[in-house]
C-alpha cells in the first residue's frame, strides 16, 4: 500500500487525498470511507457539522479534540515502546492486567491502562484510554492502543480483518515433534472448570502456526503466529498437542519449572491509521524467560 502522508495542526488532522479526490463530493466519501477507512457515522457527523474543511490540496478532518479523563496519580507510568498522536504501544509486564476486572482502586492501579492514564497525564495529553488487544495477565509483551476515536475504529476494522499480526514465543514442556506446523482446532469454554478453555468440535475456529528455535528433552522454544485470537488460544492449543506451557497450572503446565506461564510477545505488526504505512514494533524478552530459556 502506497504511504499516506499526515501531520496534526492544532485539533486536526491533515491529509492529502489529491486534488482530483477533494474536488468531487462523491469521489471525497469514497475516499474516507474505503482508502482512509473511517466510519460512515463519522463522515455524515462530519459533513452535519460542516467540519471537513478543504484548503488547497490538504483536507483537514476534526481528530485531536481534548478528552475529559479522571486525573491519574502519580505512579509509574508505562514504560512505552513506539507513541505517535494516533496510536501507542505500551509494554506488559508479568502479573499485570491490560484492563482491571472491577473498580476496586487497589486492583484497577495495578493494570497497565492505568499505567498508560500515568503516561498521557505525565506528558500533558487529554486522551481516553482505547486498547485494540489484550494480553493473559501473565503474558508479557506489547499491547496496542489507539488515542482518537478515528484511530480506535480504524485499528479496531483493522483488528476483525486480521491486518493487526503478533508473534510470541513460548517455552512449552517437552520436545516438540513435528518442530513446526499448523494447529487448526476450534476453541471453547470448558463447562466443567470456570476461565478454562478446551478443544472442541462446537468451539470456535482457531489456528496457530508454530515454529520451534531450540530444543531439548525437558523444554522447547516455540515461536507462534495467531491466525486467530481466541482466549488462550496458544496455552489451549499448545497443550492440546501434549506441549503444555512450562508454569501453566491451569493446561497442565509446572510450577517447578517456572512461575508463571512462559509467554511473551515479541512482536506487533500493524497498518498505521492514518498512514497506512506496516508499523512493527519488538518487545525484549523479560528476564525471567531469559534464564529459563538458557536451560535449554
């Protein structure tokens, strides 16, 4: 796809569709919906308000409005690994939920959106909190965020059409035989045991291509790509296989060979919304995994 050039003035957002595009009505609407992607209801709120303004070649749309957001403490912001005025991408850390179950202050301080509110109100942004994908608790990695609501609708389309690619790792217990392959088995709720998830023919469709990088009797790295996102879907498939995740109790995973379950995302690739452009961003692998991935 051909880059889209942007840039913010102001409260705006500027692009430059071509002189032939802004010239015909018809042709502009075409333009935002299918190339841009921006929702229908955005377009006719826009042209209700009289609020797409054209100046030569560059059409300016109205994104970057001031939010009102609750004030967030002073705690720790999120450590961040690639931010633009649409998006952000924030790093995961172990043990810590993308969003919190409940409103509980304790339990809501400790989740990385409230590490990423940390961030906007630290750098003086007035923006809401939008994730586009979320992360197990203990799975560490990057997580996507968009800072407009235009970008949110973008990524979100972008997300159910699976333009949106994430490759994790995993040290899963065993030697994996074959060393790559496809896993293409549906995913359910398990009846009998509240946030499992098992195999089964009524489940969702779910597929997962692995790849192992090293191996030995007692433990593999596996590198995994989702064609799907079903909840768990790496730890359900993976221990499907007979392969469960070193530390995941919940699929059959043991604590002595680690504390937690051993995933991490390593990569995020995305089309940028405004651009267009593949943004892809890494996330270094934590320590812990480290050490348990030098005993292979």
């Amino acid at each position: 796809m051909q880059a889209r050039h942007w840039s913010r003035r102001g409260d705006w957002l500027e692009l430059t569709p071509g002189r032939s595009v802004l010239k015909d009505e018809e042709q502009l609407e075409q333009w935002l919906r299918h190339t841009l992607r921006v929702p229908l209801h955005m377009i006719r709120a826009w042209k209700h308000e009289k609020s797409l303004i054209i100046a030569g070649d560059r059409l300016r749309l109205p994104v970057f409005h001031r939010e009102e957001v609750d004030a967030a403490p002073a705690d720790q912001p999120a450590v961040i690994l690639y931010e633009d005025d649409s998006c952000l991408v924030a790093y995961k850390e172990a043990g810590r939920p993308v969003h919190p179950a409940n409103e509980v202050q304790e339990e809501a301080r400790t989740a990385l959106s409230h590490a990423v509110a940390c961030h906007y109100a630290w750098t003086g942004q007035e923006v809401r909190i939008r994730h586009i994908h979320r992360l197990d608790a203990d799975t560490t990695g990057p997580v996507l965020y968009a800072k407009t609501a235009l970008s949110h609708a973008i990524l979100d389309e972008a997300m159910r059409e699976k333009q949106i690619h994430r490759t994790y790792q995993a040290v899963v217990q065993g030697e994996v035989k074959p060393k790559s392959g496809t896993i293409n088995a549906p995913i359910g709720k398990d009846r009998h045991k509240r946030n499992r998830r098992i195999v089964t023919p009524n489940g969702d469709h779910a597929v997962t291509h692995y790849e192992t990088l090293k191996t030995s009797n007692e433990l593999s790295l596996v590198q995994l790509e989702l064609e799907t996102g079903r909840t768990h879907q790496i730890r359900v498939h993976m221990a499907n296989l007979g392969y469960p995740l070193a530390g995941d109790t919940l699929y059959g995973g043991s604590r002595t060979l680690f504390h937690r379950q051993a995933l991490h995302g390593v990569a995020l690739s995305f089309p940028h919304p405004f651009s267009g452009e593949e943004v892809v961003v890494f996330a270094p692998m934590p320590d812990d995994m480290n050490l348990l991935i030098q005993k292979i």
